[in-house]
C-alpha cells in the first residue's frame, strides 16, 4: 500500500530535501494531483524557509507575485489550519473567487482546486503543502482529503527529524565584511542590495549559472511582513533559514524607512547569522526537548557542571543526570561536549 511505503520513506530518509521529493510521489499514489507547492516552515513564525515546487512555467515566471498573493490570502492559510487536510472547493462552498489566490493568479493559470495539508506538532509548524488539481479535473473529495489527513502525523515526525540531524553538520558561516541586507521592492522585486551581500549568499547558496543568489527565505519574510501590515496574520516578519551545512541564518523584514513605512516603500531582508538562543530553540524543537530540558542544555551551553546546573535549576545532581540521560537519548548526543557542540554549531 502507497500509506505504507510513505511511513517506511519517513522513517529511512534523513534529508528533508529528498524526503519531501520521495513523498511527493507516494502521495500521488495516494491522491492525483498536478502541480504542488511544498514549504518547510520555521516552527515558531511559520514563514516558509525552504519551499519546494513544481508548478507550470507561467508561474515560475511570475514567482515573487504567486509567494506575495499566498500569503496576503485568508482562505486556507497555512497558519489558520489545523492537521485536517482542508480543499479550496471545500473551504469557499464551491466559490472560488472568494480565494484572493485564485482571483489573482490559479484561475489564470487553470488551476480547479487546491488540497493543503499543514504539518504541526507540539513543538511547531514544521510545513505545510499544496496540491493543485486543474480545473478541467474533479475537485478534490472527502475520502481523498482523509488521506492526506491520514499520513500527516508520519510526515510532520520526519520533517522535525530531519531538520534535528543538521544539528550533527560542522556549521561553516563565512565572515560578513558587512551588513548583509536585500531590498526588495512592495512586489518582491531585489531592488538593490548591499555591496557584500552577494558573495555572501554565493558562499551559502551558490546559485546555478550567472543568477542572483537570492534565498527564498528572503521572500517569504517580505510577503509575511506585508500579511501582517494588512492584518491578515501576526506571526513576525522572521524567520531561521538553513541554507547548508547546519548553517542557519536569521531573516528579517522591515519597510526601509520604519519611522513612517507606507506601503509603497521598499522593503529591506537582513540576513545575519542566528544568535546562540534561536539555534538553541530549533535544537530544542526539533529534538522534542522539555522546557526543563532546554533549560538545563542552555546552562550546559554557558559552561555550567552538574552542581551548577542542580543549583540553577533547583534540583538535585541525581534529577540532572536522569534529565540529561533522556537528553541524550532524544539527541543522539552521547557526551555533553558533542551536545554542547551540536547546540553551538562547532
């Protein structure tokens, strides 16, 4: 069965990357579909960090616009959703035009309905997925929708685990001769950029060919930042993007003159790398580590022993060691220096 080969991929794959384009076909077998739209998400903002996708060439031509339009819309956003598998059909009664997304671009592009299913778990939103139907084919129906509903629990755990195994990579971020900053226009075009940022991006995310090396994060900050200037949602405009290696970086958006930001101002992305606490949040998210847990790596991380961390926590050395035993087995760390190593990215 297509459900059994999914949660077997799941359990056998451990890059994220792979992972989703080996599901992909599975989840056809599952449910017919055209094109799709597949995002991993920061767990805590929900911004799509790393979005994978094949959708028709009129699209890929119109990027910025389709990612902007996304997230400006507030029929079946990702982040309203629970893990119910949920239809464009479904969610409009049959009328489509409610859908900002279709009004401005799937009805172009003769795209019928869509099926999304979010991936979330106690720890965050680790992504969410859409699947297009074209028009000339049946939407999407109730026993098909189930099982996407079905497999979202096997996903959401190998995502999570796939992103907890970066945290074994040697982190190599190149030095910043400088700010490091991407202006994009209200539209999601790069209007300029600093003078470094280029190398910068080259050395994390070569690109193919002669073309800029711009990450995708870098739009989906920009397009959340415009979603929350409209009210349409109020996760902040951030998020932590891995781009290779265990490398991860903080993006953040903001109007270029935020004294008085109108809407027709440019918007600037600054790229820098994450700080010691948000590496240390996604370790614990990912991992699946307690809020006592974490707490007790963070004191791990500051240099603190095991009286130290007793004390600072207000527990005995004995309850330390049982919680860092089931630290251990969660994180496949075996010694504190590779835990404290995996945390800090060394």
């Amino acid at each position: 069965m297509a459900i059994g080969r999914l949660e077997r991929l799941c359990a056998e794959i451990d890059e994220e990357r792979p992972l989703r384009i080996a599901l992909v076909e599975e989840l056809r077998r599952l449910v017919p579909f055209g094109s799709y739209v597949w995002a991993v998400t920061d767990p805590v903002t929900e911004v799509a960090i790393a979005p994978l996708a094949v959708v028709p060439d009129e699209a890929v031509a119109e990027l910025p616009r389709l990612i902007r339009v996304r997230y400006l819309t507030t029929v079946n956003r990702w982040t309203s959703l629970d893990a119910r598998a949920e239809s464009l059909q479904r969610a409009t009664c049959g009328q489509l035009d409610r859908s900002l997304l279709h009004r401005e671009v799937l009805a172009d592009l003769g795209v019928g309905d869509i099926a999304t299913v979010v991936f979330r778990d106690q720890h965050g939103l680790w992504g969410w997925l859409d699947l297009w139907r074209a028009a000339a084919d049946s939407p999407f129906c109730e026993r098909e929708l189930d099982r996407l509903t079905s497999v979202t629990n096997p996903i959401t755990l190998a995502l999570r685990r796939c992103l907890a195994l970066t945290f074994g990579q040697a982190a190599t971020v190149p030095e910043r001769p400088g700010p490091i900053v991407l202006v994009l226009s209200p539209t999601l075009e790069v209007t300029a950029q600093t003078p470094h940022t280029d190398e910068y991006l080259r050395a994390l995310l070569p690109p193919d060919g002669d073309r800029r090396p711009v990450p995708a994060g870098a739009y989906n900050v920009a397009a959340q930042l415009l979603a929350v200037e409209a009210g349409v949602d109020d996760h902040p405009p951030r998020s932590r993007v891995r781009l290779r290696d265990g490398v991860w970086l903080t993006f953040r958006a903001a109007r270029v003159e935020s004294d008085r930001p109108t809407a027709d101002q440019d918007i600037a992305v600054s790229i820098e790398p994450c700080s010691p606490a948000e590496r240390l949040d996604l370790f614990a998210r990912t991992n699946a580590l307690t809020p006592r847990e974490t707490q007790l790596v963070d004191l791990l991380v500051a240099g603190a022993d095991t009286k130290a961390v007793a004390e600072g926590l207000y527990m005995s050395q004995h309850t330390v060691q049982d919680h860092l035993k089931s630290i251990f087995a969660k994180t496949g760390a075996r010694t504190r220096r590779v835990l404290v190593g995996r945390v800090a990215g060394h």
